[in-house]
C-alpha cells in the first residue's frame, strides 16, 4: 500500500504526527486501523513514516484524528487550528471577565443595600436615644452615617459602571460611559439612556456583562 509519492512531503514527519495526534486520543494502532478498515500494520507503516495514506484514506483519517489533509500532510497543526484555540481562549477570556462582571454587579448590589440599611439604622438609632444622647455624639453619628453612605453609594455606582459594558440599542456598540454621562442619564435596572459613542444616537442601552453577549441577556 503505497501511497502517493508527492515532492515536498516529509512522511516521517506526517508519521511522527499520526502517532502523536493517535496517542492524544488515547487510540491504540490496532484501534485507530478498526476505525478505518485497515490493519494495524498499515498504521505502524505511516507512523514510521515508510508510506502516506492513500488519497481515499486521508479524508477518514484526518476526521478520526480531529485534523485537516493540510496539516496531516505537513506534520503539524496549523494558522486554522491556531485560530480555532485562539477562538477557544476568546471564548474562555469572555467567559471569565462575564464570570467577573456579574460578581462585580453582585457586591455593587450588596454595598448599596448594605450601606442604605446601615443609614437607615443609625439614623433610627439617634431618633431612639434622642433623649440619651449628647448633641456632638448625635452629630458624630449621623456624620458617620452619611459617610459611609456616601463611601458605599460611590462603590456601588462605580462597580455597577464598570462591570462589562453598555450596548448601544440601535447600532450594538458596546462601550463604557463616562462618570458625566452614566450619572446624568435616565435608567431603569438594566437600561441607561445613554449617547452611542458610534452611531451617536442616545437609546436605552442594555447593561451586557461581555462584549459578545446577545441583546436581551439577565444579568
Ligand atoms: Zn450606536
């Protein structure tokens, strides 16, 4: 079973890349033949590099090992499969800064709801021991109280602003708004009425946690 004699070919290469992408997928020889109808001594013969696949066995053979005739012939995987894990660690990466975005959405949530309840708290603490208190105690407390009011409502609108971005409703830009812009605008808990910094229409642009997330997407 010869297979074709094509000039530039390195077959012990191609070889050493069938027993590599075989032993990947944990196939022995023998299996790999099964799967082809071929016999395991044909397998041993490419992988030692003495003989190619036939023409009508490469196409098989690549779909069993998960490559292309291209880079089953040139003994190595190429720009298509570095695009394809490029592709893969985008994925990953988008995954990972969504993962990201909603935790930073999650305790933006908590330091709002935690810091108004610690507001409303002290200050009913100071109406209930209004008789106890001294006037600078008073003070120092409700001081306090708008303090961390304030720290929190900052953190809260911070984190909300920078987890992932705001996309545009009627170009799909997405994109992060200025402090001016994001304070200014109208909202509602998932929309802002912001200015597209592409297409510079203002619409409700939703809150997305990545860049590639479909419109219409729970946050
Ligand atoms: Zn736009």
């Amino acid at each position: 079973m010869e297979g074709p004699q094509i000039g530039s070919l390195d077959q012990a290469r191609t070889g050493r890349f069938i027993q590599q992408l075989r032993k990947e997928l944990g196939l022995t020889q023998r299996q790999l033949g099964e799967k082809l109808m071929i016999s395991d001594k044909t397998v041993s013969k490419w992988e030692c590099g003495s003989g190619l696949p036939e023409i009508s066995l490469l196409m098989p053979l690549c779909r069993e090992l998960g490559v292309n005739v291209n880079e089953l012939l040139s003994g190595q995987r190429l720009s298509a499969a570095d695009y394809q894990r490029k592709a893969e660690e985008n994925i990953m990466s988008l995954m990972k800064e969504r993962e990201e975005n909603v935790k930073k959405i999650r305790l933006s949530v908590f330091t709002g709801v935690s810091t108004t309840a610690t507001l409303i708290i002290l200050v009913l603490l100071v109406g209930f021991y209004a008789g106890v208190m001294s006037l600078p105690v008073k003070l120092l407390v409700i001081g306090f109280a708008c303090l961390q009011f304030g720290a929190g409502l900052y953190v809260t609108m911070s984190m909300d602003k920078e987890a992932g971005y705001f996309k545009c409703k009627a170009c799909g830009e997405t994109f992060k708004p200025t402090w001016r812009a994001y304070l200014w605008a109208p909202h509602t808990i998932t929309r802002r009425w912001l200015r597209c910094p592409k297409c510079g229409r203002v619409t409700a642009c939703r809150h997305v946690m990545s860049r590639g997330e479909p419109d219409g997407q729970e946050r």
